[in-house]
C-alpha cells in the first residue's frame, strides 16, 4: 500500500493510495483510488497495466441500518461482481472498528481478477 503525496484532507485530490498485488513474486495487478470529492472510485489494472475494470461506490461510505454497497464495473460499464460493507447494527457500528465485507460474483470472473477484487476491498476499508 502506498500513498502518494501528502496525506492531509486539505491536500486530498493529491493524495491518493495505490496497492500492487503479487502473488509468488509476480505482479498480478494494481488497484488505483481516484481523487473524486463525490464518489469513490477505485481502477483496478492487469499486471501488464491493461485496465481491466472500475470500481465505484455511493457517496456516503456511511449507512445507517443497511449495507453500503460498491459496484464492480468492467470495462463497458456491465457489472461483474458486487462488494458490499455489511451492517451489523448500531452497537457493534458505534463500539467497534472492525467491518465485515461480503463479495458476490454476478459473473465468471478468472481467479487474477478475484484477487485483485479482493485486494481492492482492502483498499475500500
């Protein structure tokens, strides 16, 4: 995980995160956040650098009494998979820190982009 540029609010548009992910020593991809002040959107590419599809989510990271769902996006805008930040009830929410995220597959995605799907909910949290 790395982040580039200064890491303050006010500076936020230039500090954005990016996470690479290798498996065995081989880059599979990168996940990439996009500066967005509405929106959270997150490109994902192959490890030749391809982008290979989007991720974007609601306004509001923050739900009360539902889950927050973000919409994983191919690259001609159909939906491939959906991850979802589940709710666990207002004490668990207020008391803890810790979030439990729930993937589905709306179709056959190669295990490469599974795990780059996976690495992006990382990136999410």
């Amino acid at each position: 995980l790395t982040c580039q540029g200064c890491c303050c609010a006010f500076f936020y548009p230039h500090c954005t995160q990016a996470l690479t992910v290798t498996v065995n020593g081989e880059t599979v991809g990168t996940v990439r956040e996009r500066a967005t002040w509405i929106n959270p959107v997150y490109h994902v590419f192959d490890g030749v650098g391809n982008h290979v599809f989007k991720i974007r989510g609601p306004w509001c990271h923050f739900s009360l009494c539902d889950d927050v769902n973000f919409r994983v996006l191919d690259t001609a805008g159909t939906e491939i998979a959906n991850i979802a930040k589940k709710w666990r009830g207002c004490l668990r929410e207020a008391l803890t820190d810790a979030d439990n995220f729930e993937i589905n597959f709306t179709e056959v995605v190669e295990t490469d982009l599974k795990v780059l799907i996976l690495a992006a909910t990382f990136l999410i949290d």
